[in-house]
C-alpha cells in the first residue's frame, strides 16, 4: 500500500478512507497542528508582539484540530486590519466621540500557517505511515 498526500483537503479525506484508529489519527492531526502553532508564534514574535504565548491549539476531536489565539482578543485585528472610525461614548461620565485610525492587515495566522503547511502535512504522512506499518 502507497500513502503519499498532495494537499491538505486531499490528506482530510483520506485519513478518513485509511485503516487507523480515530486516536492514531488524532495524534497525527496533533502533531501537526503543533507544528503550525510554532510557526504562528514565531511570526507573532518577529512582529515584535507580545501575545506568542497565547497562541494556542485545540486537542483533534474527529481529525480535526484548531490553531487559535487564545486570549489574545486584539489578534483578530492585527490579521485582518481595521477601517477608521468613531462612535459616541461615555468617557468619564460624559458622552464624548471616540476616534480610532485604520490599522493595515498583517496576516501573521496566514503565513504562519503558508510557511509551515509542508512540514506538517509531512508530520501527518510520517504517522500515517507509523501507524499503518509502511
């Protein structure tokens, strides 16, 4: 039996298709989830942010895992970037405007992710291929 993977749908699907135990495969969506989470925080880090350690995986639970930002409630902006804007507020007792300035996108979870994407669809195959015995 051959095992070799082209992309990550195709890897989803076909995890589903081989002999392994669901826990055999949870593990290997594990490890790879680890490894786009390293990625994620390093490119955090090289933005010069200090959020790294609230960059986070959740356990697979049906081959499936997440990389997420935790705690780190500003991430979403910083990914995405935001329009310029203002809004009326109660600041010190008294409704007053509030403005904020347009922040550009800095896709740091996309290239993090784009940058490690190999390596653990690699980390993924090499399990695969541990468990199945190949």
């Amino acid at each position: 039996m051959k095992v070799a993977f082209d992309g990550l749908q195709e890897i989803l699907q076909r995890l589903g298709n081989l002999p392994i135990e669901e826990d055999d495969e949870n593990r290997a969506v594990n490890k790879a989830a680890n490894i786009v989470k390293k990625a994620v925080q390093e490119e955090v880090t090289a933005n010069g942010w200090s959020f790294e350690n609230e960059i986070k995986t959740k356990r697979a639970k049906d081959g499936e895992a997440k990389v997420h930002s935790g705690k780190a409630y500003q991430a979403h902006i910083l990914e995405g970037g935001r329009s310029a804007g203002s809004k009326y507020a109660l600041k010190n007792g008294k409704r007053q405007k509030v403005t904020w300035g347009p922040i550009a996108p800095n896709p740091f979870f996309t290239r993090g992710f784009e940058k490690s994407k190999a390596e653990a669809m690699k980390t993924m195959e090499d399990e695969v291929k541990k468990v199945l015995g190949l």
